[in-house]
C-alpha cells in the first residue's frame, strides 16, 4: 500500500552501548562511595567490601559539621571563591582580547603567528619545573599570597583559552567588523561591543574551564601560600591526612560540600558550554 509506513528496525550499537555503560559506571561508583562514607561512622568503616560498600545504619550530617569545623570552611570558602572569581574574570577580559588580536592576525602576520604558537607551546611545560623559580619570584615580589596566586593562574590557563578564542574567532565573520569600521566604529569599540557578546558561548567555556582547575587545585595554593595563615578549600583539606592516617569520613563530607559550589555553577552555563566547546575548539 501506498500510505503504509515501513518499520525501519534499530539495531543496537553494542560497542558504543558498553563503552556507555562502563563510563557511567566508572564516575557513579566513586560518588556513591564518596556520598556514603561522607554520612557514615568510623565505627562503621570495616576492612572487608561489604562495609565500605553498605549503606550507612543512620544518616547523619555530623560529619559534615565536624568538616566544617575542621577545615574554617566559611573562610576557605571565601578564599575559594575569591580566587577562582577573579582568576575567571581577569582571564575572560585578558585571554579573549589576546585570541582577538592573534585570530585576526596570524595569518597574514609573522609575528602574531609566532606569538601564537609561542603561547600555546606553555601549555607543554610542567608546572614542576616551574614550581621552584615561581616560589621564589613570588618571595621577592612580595606577592606570595592570594593575589600572587591568582596571577599565576591567569597566566597557566592562557595558553589553553587562547587556543579556544583563537579557533571560535574562526566562526565570527570578519564582514561584521569591517561594516562597523564603515560606520565609524574604532578597532576598540568594535570588539567590545559586537565580538565580546558574540564569543558568550566561549566565556562560559572558558569560565567553567579556568574555574574547575582553579577550585581544585591544590599544589600553586600549597607552594604560594604556605605560610600566609590563608588556606583555599582544598588546601585546608589536607588537614584530614596526617602521618598515622587519614579520617575518610570527614574528608569526604569535606569534598561534597567543596562540589557542590562548582557544581551548580557547572549547570548554569551547561548550555553555553556545549556551543562553545563544539564551534571553538573543533574548528
């Protein structure tokens, strides 16, 4: 007949189905673990599988009062969120200006292309090798502490966020630019008024990017900071670890009350960063 629909059978793509399935295990086994050791008692923390991996007899939010308590978490916090807020902001303004003046250059310039490649190539160097130098360097600048911190970030997560604005310039025509210039907008104004919102996708990229590694990070706090009598969240961390052992129970509370901030800013500019992923750093 010819009004008939055809029943087109789907065929199940294993492969990809199992590699699915072992991803999904692989990254909800830890936080199950994590969630249900954050609420259980150390009474209740055994040597054998079945103890770690049962459910707590009573769930109890003392563990992360202790936590909290522990870690002075209201100013780790703070100093987390001022840290990481200034990292992403100072990094969107600089890095976005810097992939401009490269993306519209480098092809027809020597020097923007070597600056490019020259940039970029610093996302290859080990911060251990730059660890020793930039403690010092610190030291007599008198900046080893949070603002010599974040000065350090806006630069270790240069190369990387000029390489996406970089590529998500590729997908901004330059007709715009140049209609503008018809009209008596400066090379200035043009970019802040008309580049700048069109890369949004790209600044929630970028700032969730810088803003992961800049929460999590514990090493540039660790050799900067020591000291200051200032601690970021996961330094203050490291209080649960000591030579005799480590209290995972506390820790763990600890790290779910450390996501959930970076959490809830992740879905917000979930959107924004899918867009920005795809036509930047594909193309």
């Amino acid at each position: 007949m010819m009004g008939a629909k055809v029943k087109v059978k789907e065929k199940t793509n294993w492969p990809v189905t199992i590699m699915l399935i072992v991803g999904l295990i692989t990254v909800a086994f830890p936080m199950y673990l994590t969630i249900v050791i954050a609420f259980k008692q150390p009474s209740e923390m055994t040597n054998s599988i079945s103890g770690i991996l049962s459910l707590p007899k009573s769930w109890s939010f003392a563990n992360f009062a202790e936590a909290m308590r522990v870690t002075d978490f209201w100013h780790s916090l703070g100093n987390s969120i001022l840290i990481t807020l200034a990292t992403v902001l100072i990094s969107i303004v600089i890095h976005s200006l810097i992939g401009y003046a490269i993306g519209r250059n480098k092809t027809h310039s020597k020097f923007y292309n070597f600056a490019y490649l020259y940039i970029v190539s610093g996302m290859f160097v080990p911060f251990a090798i730059l660890m020793m130098p930039l403690v010092k360097q610190t030291a007599q600048l008198r900046i080893a502490n949070w603002f010599g911190v974040i000065i350090l970030y806006v630069v270790f997560y240069m190369p990387m966020n000029v390489l996406l604005y970089t590529g998500y310039l590729k997908n901004i025509p330059v007709a715009l630019e140049e209609a503008a210039r018809v009209d008596g907008a400066s090379t200035w104004r043009t970019y802040w008024k008309i580049i700048f919102p069109i890369m949004k996708p790209m600044h929630a990229t970028v700032a969730v990017l810088t803003a992961l590694g800049t929460w999590n990070d514990v090493m540039t706090p660790l050799v900067i900071m020591s000291g200051s009598g200032k601690n970021t969240l996961p330094l203050a961390q490291l209080n649960f670890q000591t030579q005799f052992g480590t209290n995972y129970n506390l820790a763990f509370a600890s790290y779910l009350l450390a996501l959930l901030p970076i959490l809830i800013f992740y879905i917000i500019c979930q959107k924004q960063i899918l867009n920005g992923v795809v036509n930047g750093a594909v193309k």
